[in-house]
C-alpha cells in the first residue's frame, strides 16, 4: 500500500466528524467503503485481531513487540509482517526506543469502525 493511500485513510478515519452513519441505517458510499475496507481486512485475519487485542488491552496503553512474538508460534519476521498490516491499515501507531517498537492501538479509528457497525435498537421497537 503506497504512503499516500495510508494518509488517505488515516485522514478518513481520524477526521473530526463521523465519516458516516452505521451500516444498519443507511448505504455507505463507494468511496468511503474503499477507505474502511483495509482497516476491516487487516481485522480480518485471527493473528492481526489477536495482536490487536494485545495492543489494545495493554497496561499503559502500549506494548512492545519483544511481548507480542513469545505470544504466537511464528517467526518474528511474521509478526513484523501482520503489525506492519496493521500499522498501514491505520489501526495502530509504532514507535521505536532503541531496539524495540512500541504499539499502541488508535482509539478514535476503533471507535469509528465500532460505531459503523452499530446496530442500535430504536426505543419502543
């Protein structure tokens, strides 16, 4: 995924306003399905959402990978490859201190792609 189409999204999902109404209550447009889709991919595979659960969750808001690979039976390159996914698909920002990254999860992003998938009830139905 190119940098720009990263800022494109980014830019989508972090916005002051909500970027649409939830899914149950009307269409979302064409254009702004194509900038949701990467982040719903990248949740889409049980590794990515299991990271995304360690990071999400972590004490202090952030986790460093040298916790995150011990967690599965893969190949450090591997997770590098799902966090970068993550990363790219704006759910997650990194920094690093020395010889270890540091993740932490974007909550404005996750609010947004939680409240599209709201299927509030109306009172009295």
């Amino acid at each position: 995924m190119s940098k720009q189409a990263v800022s494109r999204i980014l830019a989508a999902l972090t916005a002051g306003q909500p970027c649409c109404a939830p899914i149950s209550e009307r269409r979302i447009p064409a254009e702004v399905a194509a900038l949701l889709a990467p982040a719903f991919k990248a949740l889409g595979d049980p590794v990515r959402l299991q990271l995304m659960s360690m990071i999400a969750s972590a004490p202090g808001g952030e986790i460093c990978v040298c916790d995150l690979t011990p967690a599965f039976a893969l190949s450090g390159p591997t997770i590098s490859h799902h966090l970068r996914t993550l990363r790219e698909a704006g759910l997650v920002e990194a920094e690093r201190r020395g010889t270890w990254v540091y993740y932490r999860a974007r909550p404005q992003v996750m609010r947004r792609l939680a409240s599209l998938l709201s299927t509030e009830v109306a009172a009295g139905a």
